[in-house]
C-alpha cells in the first residue's frame, strides 16, 4: 500500500470515527469464509457496518479524530475488525447471538456515546444498553402511567354512577 493509498484510508477512517458515537472493535480472525459471509449478512440485517481494518491505520486515525478513546487504541494487535452502528447494543447482540454457533468473533473494546468499553467481558453489559429510542419509549410509558390511572377510575366511576341513576329509576 502506497503513503496515498494510506493516507486517503485514514482519511476515510477518521471520517467515520467522527461521524459515528457506536464503534465496536472485534477480533474476528479464525472464522472461515462461510463464516464471515454469515456474520457480514447478520450485521447487515442489524444494520451494522462491518469492516476489517489495518491495526496502524485505525490508530491514527483515531489519533486524528476530535474523540476520546481511552484504553481502546492498546487494543489494537492482532486482526481488528470495527463494528459502526446507530444503536447502542445491536453490534452486542449481533456478536452474541453468532457466538451461540462459534466461539467467534471474539469482543476488543467498544466506544458507545463517549463511554469505553474493554474486553470481551464487557458484551454482556454492552447487550443490555438500551437504546435512544427504547428510553424514550420508557419515559413515556412512565408519564403515561399516572393519566392512564386518573382516567380509568374516573370511567370506572362513571358506569357506577350511570348504573346507580338507573337502578334507582327503574325502582
């Protein structure tokens, strides 16, 4: 690979770093072609992006980019493939769910809405985050909560009352 071609696949990286606040890094080496044709195609149905990249390539780009990796640069040895995502858990549960048939791919480290995760240890964490739109969807159920009650009892109330009114007149 020429400085160009190097620089321009940084470049590239960078601009994806940036751009994304759900990166995963995942060691996927010793999966076979079928594999890995498997892998690519439930990340696709997730809608997670996969990739393989140069160890050096995406350390500098992860030097160049505007974030904070902390721990997940040291990470990097070995093959290194990175796992870009809107949701929070899903390259988690993509990872998980492929693990029930091989011991592969094996978790490195993740950065998910600026916190850092590393080792593989950390996929269970990782699979039960939620994400922006299950909280959300959370909170609303909260807030309704307290209306739904108010409301049921004063229908509740009502075909008491209506039943009440035409007992009496039918005495």
């Amino acid at each position: 690979m020429t400085r160009e071609e190097k620089s321009v696949v940084i470049k590239d990286l960078t601009s994806k770093l940036t751009d994304n606040s759900i990166i995963y890094l995942a060691d996927i080496s010793g999966l076979d072609a079928l594999e890995t044709s498997n892998l690519r195609r439930a990340c696709f149905k997730a809608n997670v992006k996969l990739a393989v990249v140069k160890n050096t390539l995406l350390a500098k780009a992860m030097e160049k980019s505007d974030k904070e990796f902390g721990e997940l640069p040291s990470t990097l040895k070995g093959n290194t493939s990175v796992l870009f995502s809107e949701t929070g858990n899903a390259p988690a549960k993509v990872i998980k769910n492929f693990r029930k048939k091989s011991d592969k791919p094996v978790l490195k480290g993740a950065y998910v809405e600026e916190a850092i995760y590393v080792g593989d240890d950390q996929l269970d964490a990782l699979v039960n985050i939620k994400s922006k739109e299950e909280l959300i969807g959370d909170i609303i159920t909260l807030l309704q909560s307290p209306a739904k009650n108010v409301i049921s009892a004063l229908q509740s109330g009502g075909n008491k009352l209506s039943g009440i009114i035409k007992t009496l007149s039918e005495k």
